[in-house]
C-alpha cells in the first residue's frame, strides 16, 4: 500500500503559485524586493549533511545510518505534531518524461509557505491530475529532534521512499529530499543519477548535449546557463543517464546560487532572479534592493525560479549526450581542461575534487573535498556510482573531460597563480561542442591537454606544468605530481567494490 501522509489539523492541497506566494507573504520574515519578489531570511543557511541519517537496520558504512526502530519512533512524534498543525501539500512529478517521471509529494508546515512554493516551482506539474505519490517528503521546521546534531534531523527512509525532516527552514532540504531519494530509483532501473545541468549547444556538425557535473558552487549552474553559439539549458542539477543512452531531466525550474550574480557575467540566471515570480533565500537586502555580494549573513544566498521565465530547450530534443564534464573548483595542478579516456574518466567521476563551498555547510566551505560523483546525495555505497558510469561509458560512449573552474598555479592570494574565468571556461566548452581543441598528451598523468582554444590568450591556464617550470617552480610542480597520484590511489582503494581498472588509472 503506498504511503499516506498524516492528518493535519488543516490541509492547502496544491494551492495556486499566486496563492502560495500570499501564504509566504505572511511569513515575519519574508521582505518584498523592489523586482516584486519575496526574499525569505532562513535560520539554516546550508544542508545539514551531519544531521541527515538512512533509516535502516543494516547500515552499508558510508551513509550515517539510525535503526528502523528509531526512524518509526520519530516518524510518530512528528505524526502527532502536524495533528495540530496547518499544512501545505504540493503533488507534482520528479521528470517530465511519461516513462522515467517520479510522482512525488511535499508536505510542509504553512508557516513555512515559501518551502512549498520553491518546490511547487521545481516540480513538473501534474495538471490537475491525481497521483499518488511514489517519494514523499515530510517537512516540520518548526519540531526540533532533540538529540541529533543541532537538533535536527533528515530521516531517509528509501524502502517507503519517504523523508522526514525536523528543524530545518532551508529549501534544499525540500529538494534534495526528493531527490536523494529518486537517485535510488534511478540506480535500480539500470541507470545512474548524475548531479549535472544539462545543455544543448548548436553546431556546424549539429546539435551537441553536453552533461556538467559538479558539486554545488563550482559553476555548474553558470556552466549550463551560458551561451555558447545561442546554447539553450534543459537542466540545471540532476539527470538520469539510462542504459540506453537517453538522458532524463528531473525539474521544471532552478535552485541557483545567488552570490556574485550580475547581469554582465550571468545575464539569464539575473533576468530571472528578479522577476516577481521567482523566490529569493538569504540574499542580503537593505529596504527593497537586493545585493547579490554581501555575505554578512551568509555566502549561500540562493532563488528558484521556473524555467518558463527563460528561454530554455525541451528534454524532450535529446536522444542521447555527447560529451561530458566533470566540474572541479581547484586551485593547484589541474588545468583548465583535460580529456580523459576509459577507466580514467571513471576514476576522475569518482574522484569528485574539488573545493568545498557554503553551500555544503561550514564544516566544508574552503576546503580541499573528494566526493564520489560529485554527488553528495546517493544514499548507496559509492563503488556502485564508479562500477555503474564505467558500464554505461562502454555501452553508451562519449567524451569525459575534467575542467577546472577555479584556479592554476596556487590559491587567490598567490599573484603567481591564474584564474579560471567565465569566459575561459566558456570557451571551452564551445571548442568541446564544435571538435576544434588541440590536444596534446601530458606525460604526468596521461590525460589531453589542450595546446590551444579558440578564445583563451592566457595558455598558462590549458597546462600547469608549463606555468610552474615558467615560474622556476618545477619542484613544487613534481611534488605536487606525486603527492595528488598517491592521494587519489589512496581515496580510490576505499572503495571495496570498485573496479580495479578504475583504481589503477590514476597511478
């Protein structure tokens, strides 16, 4: 029998978007912006990844676990609270394809109304129709789970497929809920869930699908939403890449960072931003005018916004990717680009390097991180993310390249260092699209190199072992050589189940 939510002392069922947006402006702290929008001042600034647990009795070592017994007992006490409480329901589908789509459900607390229309601006809508839904998330912001870290707790039960989530106000809890939980799904159905944008770019040689996966705050979002040769995005953050090579887009909308946006670097995410039908959370505010830069409260400000506000391809234009990016935000050796071939564009998917933001909490803002996938949210042991990309690369090829968003030659504050810019990294991902890149072969880790693209002066940043020797620092270039193949031989070799032509591509 699937799940049904608990009683409510008052259900809105799937209110309108004018109607959730009223509820919100009740909120004590929501402010209207001069653009006709709501900005909502949250108490969490972050996902609370310490306080997010699986519920099972048979924990697999990697994902923090609670016993059933545990999760059944909070599932009541959060039950009885939302007896007395008003709710807000939104019903809608994870995927817009009829095949792949995933009826889900938000049930949240109506004082906390803004959750329900970000999430209401994600999901694809049901038009009217009935469903039931197949992954619920159960959302009480306002119910501490004492004991837990911070107090709060995000129970993950993939066997209902049913979230719970105490004391927390932040959006992302909403939608990685859902989606945490629709990776599992997908996992199942032969296929794999990648943290990705996804992007249709036109050609001379025809239209290229480009997949971008990334960590939050290495450029992902900016990545799919530039244009290059009028390129158009399909999504923003997660698709399924299934084993017939067809590629499946999750939401009707965007959850984008908001720090540092301008109309000159990211004119379509800004265009849509300060429309009034788009959300804002914790973006600084003084009277009604927004500021995108002040971080005083918090680096992570964030909107939704539906993709109807932009011009944006249809999932349904693809039929298969073509290439694929791994997004890393480094500040050291890795160069702007690489292409990587085999079981090392697996080992460089599981190796996931990058710099932590605000976005993953302060536990990893700043710093050096490795995720599997770059994908915090797959609730499995991660050997299965590796093992599975390895078998669709072989069934379904295409092009892997690393391309590094940050910087090359040493941190921020060290003048010999280059950055990655904008418009480098959009240049590069045109010459990807169009075939012109000029690869070369790097004698220390075995990937391509480009020798040049179209629109980058500053060649230093395609090849880091040139701007080190350059700079009389050949050294610190091999010692950083061998230090970064032992580290990743290292991370790799903790992961039981993975392949060992995976692990050895990195050595």
């Amino acid at each position: 029998m699937a799940f049904r939510p608990p009683r409510a002392a008052r259900v809105f069922e799937n209110p309108s978007a004018e109607e959730l947006k009223e509820l919100t402006a009740r909120m004590p702290n929501a402010r209207p912006t001069r653009y006709g929008n709501l900005n909502v001042q949250t108490e969490v600034v972050s996902r609370s990844k310490g306080s997010t647990f699986i519920v099972t009795d048979e924990p697999d070592g990697q994902n923090q676990a609670i016993p059933r017994e545990d999760g059944e007992r909070w599932a009541d006490r959060q039950d009885e609270y939302i007896a007395g409480q008003e709710i807000v329901q939104v019903d809608g589908y994870i995927g817009s394809d009829p095949e792949q789509r995933v009826p889900a459900r938000l049930y949240i607390e109506a004082a906390n109304a803004n959750i329900a229309g970000m999430q209401q601006q994600l999901y694809f809508t049901a038009n009217g129709e009935e469903l039931e839904p197949e992954l619920t998330v159960i959302y009480t912001p306002n119910l501490k789970a004492e004991g837990f870290p911070d107090d709060r707790l995000i129970a993950v039960d993939l066997e209902q497929g049913v979230t719970r989530v105490f004391n927390s106000d932040y959006f992302g809890e909403s939608k990685k809920g859902g989606l945490r939980m629709w990776n599992k799904l997908v996992y199942d159905r032969g296929g794999i869930p990648l943290h990705a944008g996804c992007k249709i770019i036109p050609t001379e040689r025809g239209k290229r699908v480009g997949l971008i996966v990334g960590l939050s705050g290495t450029g992902k979002t900016t990545t799919t939403f530039t244009r290059q040769n009028g390129s158009l995005p399909v999504q923003d953050d997660f698709v399924a890449w299934m084993p017939d090579g067809r590629v499946y887009a999750t939401e009707n909308g965007c959850f984008a960072k908001t720090f540092g946006l301008n109309p000159e670097d990211e004119p379509t995410i800004y265009g849509a931003v300060t429309q009034p039908e788009s959300y804002l959370e914790n973006v600084s505010q003084h009277g009604d005018e927004v500021d995108f830069y002040d971080t005083n409260y918090t680096s992570n400000g964030r909107a939704t916004f539906p993709f109807d506000l932009i011009e944006a391809a249809s999932a349904d234009e693809i039929e298969e990717a073509h290439f694929l990016l791994i997004l890393n935000k480094n500040e050291n050796i890795v160069p702007a680009v690489a292409k990587l071939e085999g079981p090392q564009a697996a080992a460089f998917f599981m190796l996931g390097e990058t710099t932590g933001t605000s976005a993953g909490g302060a536990d990893e803002a700043g710093k050096f991180l490795r995720v599997p996938g770059t994908n915090p949210f797959f609730p499995m042991p991660h050997d299965l993310q590796g093992n599975r990309f390895l078998e669709l690369l072989a069934e379904n090829p295409l092009d892997v390249y690393v391309m590094n968003t940050g910087r090359v030659g040493g941190p921020e504050d060290d003048e010999r260092s280059r950055k990655v810019r904008i418009k480098h990294s959009s240049a590069i991902v045109k010459g990807i699209a169009e075939g012109t890149i000029e690869w070369e072969r790097d004698p220390d880790f075995g990937y391509l190199v480009a020798s040049s693209v179209r629109g980058i002066d500053e060649t230093e940043i395609l090849q880091p072992r040139r701007l080190y020797e350059e700079q009389g620092r050949g050294d610190e270039y091999r010692s950083l050589v061998e230090r970064f193949k032992a580290e990743r031989a290292a991370f790799l070799q903790k992961f039981p189940s993975l392949s060992e032509e995976i692990v050895a591509a990195v050595s």
